[in-house]
C-alpha cells in the first residue's frame, strides 16, 4: 500500500501580529497558493465538478482536506447540490463572474 505524499509538513509561515488587541500569533499555510492554482486549473471549464472527484484528485497530489477546503472558500467556489435517485450529489464549480457572483472576504 502506497501513501500520497503530505504536503504542509513544516511549510508554515509564522507571523506576530500588533493590533489594537495586542500581540496574535498567525500561521499561514504556504501551501494555500498551490493548492489554488490546482483547484482553479480542475474547475476552469466552468462546468461542474464532482466533489468526491476533486478530493481524489487533491488527496492524489498530496493535498489535505483541510487545504483543500481552505482554497476553495479563498476562489469562492461554488457548491451545487443535485438531486440523484438515491442521494444528493454535490458538485464544485467555479464563480461565474460575467453573471454577476462575486466572493468577497
């Protein structure tokens, strides 16, 4: 049995942060912008994706769920949620901008 390579091992980012709270610590994943740029290249056709078919394929490149999900809130991905004959299936995609979607943080 073979196992992905993890990405993320020690790849964080420490950052002190002063604000008018005082002194917070941040860590950021330096992994986030790959895992962008996977994600956007998967869902570009701007034709829905599976989600069980993305999390295979980012789990394949090494990827956590926990990256996965953290890129997919930055794109703004949308969830689509279609009813099957036995369960729901739910499919990624990304925003249409030209329709007037748009994801602000």
């Amino acid at each position: 049995m073979s196992c992905a390579p993890r990405r993320g091992d020690g790849q964080k980012t420490i950052e002190v942060v002063r604000d008018k709270d005082g002194l917070r610590i941040a860590e950021k994943d330096d992994d986030l912008p790959e895992i962008q740029a996977f994600l956007h290249e998967m869902l570009k056709d701007d034709k829905p994706i599976p989600q069980q078919e993305v999390e295979q394929a980012a789990k394949a490149k090494g990827f956590t769920e926990k990256q996965l999900h953290a890129a997919r809130h930055k794109l703004g991905v949308e969830i689509i949620k279609e009813s099957g004959k036995e369960s729901i299936d739910l499919f990624w995609r990304l925003p249409n901008f030209n329709k007037g979607h748009y994801h602000y943080e």
